[in-house]
C-alpha cells in the first residue's frame, strides 16, 4: 500500500520542484552518497523515502520526508544509518519514523525490496519501530507508546489497526 502525506499543510506547500531524494539503485550510489555527505554523518540517521516506483531516496537527516518525495504519496519513511563490513553496505539502523506520513509496521516489505534492489544488506525488520494511530475522537496522530493504545491528547482509545490515512 501507499501513504499519503498527513502533516501540516505549510510543509507541503514550501515543497519545490527537484526536492526529491538521491534515488539509490546500487552500493556504488550509496557510496557515492555517504562520501558526498562524509563518513561521520553516515553514523547519523539520514532522512529516507520509498517512492512510488519502488526506489530508496535518500535525503540529509531532519529533512522533511514530503520534500524527499517531491510531494507525493511513498511506500514507507522513516530515518536510516548504514555501516560498512567487508566492503558491504548494510543497515546500521531503520525505523519508520515519519511524522509526514505516519506509516504502518507493514512498510518495512517495500524498504526490504528498495534495499535488497540497491544490494544493502538488512537486518529483516525496523529496528526501531514506530505505532501510529489517528485519534477518531479528536482526530489527532498519536504515536503509541508501550502497547497502550490512549490518545496522548484526549484520553480516548485508539484503534488497534493502523488507520491515519482513513
Ligand atoms: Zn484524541
């Protein structure tokens, strides 16, 4: 499934043609990448979207996922670090964190097959994982903490299954 951006309208609107991310189809762009960007940062989390077609995008951390889609829906998002053994490129860390598009657990499969497409190694799973709910009382996007399922903003129950994008 896909994802629709669900942030503030104003992130949106400042999004510019030619904002998208480094699409990274092999080691060699990923190397490219992280030299571009310095060895250091690439312990950091970089700022990661699948587009539409399938393909990891890249951006420098704590940019906006909207941006690094060009605006459009993804098929995951979230922060990604990478490390080198033996000359292989792999996941240092993954998670979904994306508050632009809140995505469900179930975007790992699409960032399993950009990265098993770009030859990156991984580890099966985020690992950090991200719950995200939508309020239906007050409507708000909440990130569920600990297995409980309450509305950080009202108190009300959220749903077990993923529903931001309903
Ligand atoms: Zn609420």
């Amino acid at each position: 499934m896909s994802y629709r951006y669900v942030g503030p309208a104003e992130i949106s609107a400042a999004v510019r043609p030619g904002s998208e991310g480094r699409a990274i189809g092999s080691p060699g762009d990923l190397g490219a990448w992280v030299t571009e960007r310095g060895e250091a940062e690439a312990r950091e989390p970089y700022t990661f979207v699948v587009d539409l077609d399938g393909r990891l995008r890249l951006a420098p951390r704590r940019s906006e996922h909207v941006a690094c889609a060009g605006g459009r829906p993804v098929l995951a998002a979230g922060e990604i670090a990478f490390g080198r053994t033996s000359g292989r490129w792999s996941t240092h860390e993954i998670s979904n964190q994306s508050t632009g598009y809140c995505p469900d657990l179930g975007s790992w499969h699409a960032v399993a097959r950009a990265l098993e497409d770009a030859g990156v190694g991984h580890g099966g799973r985020f690992t950090h994982e991200v719950v995200f709910r939508r309020c239906e009382a007050c409507q708000e996007c909440s990130v569920v903490r600990e297995d409980d399922f309450v509305c950080v903003f009202c108190g009300s129950d959220l749903p077990v299954e993923w529903n931001v994008d309903s």
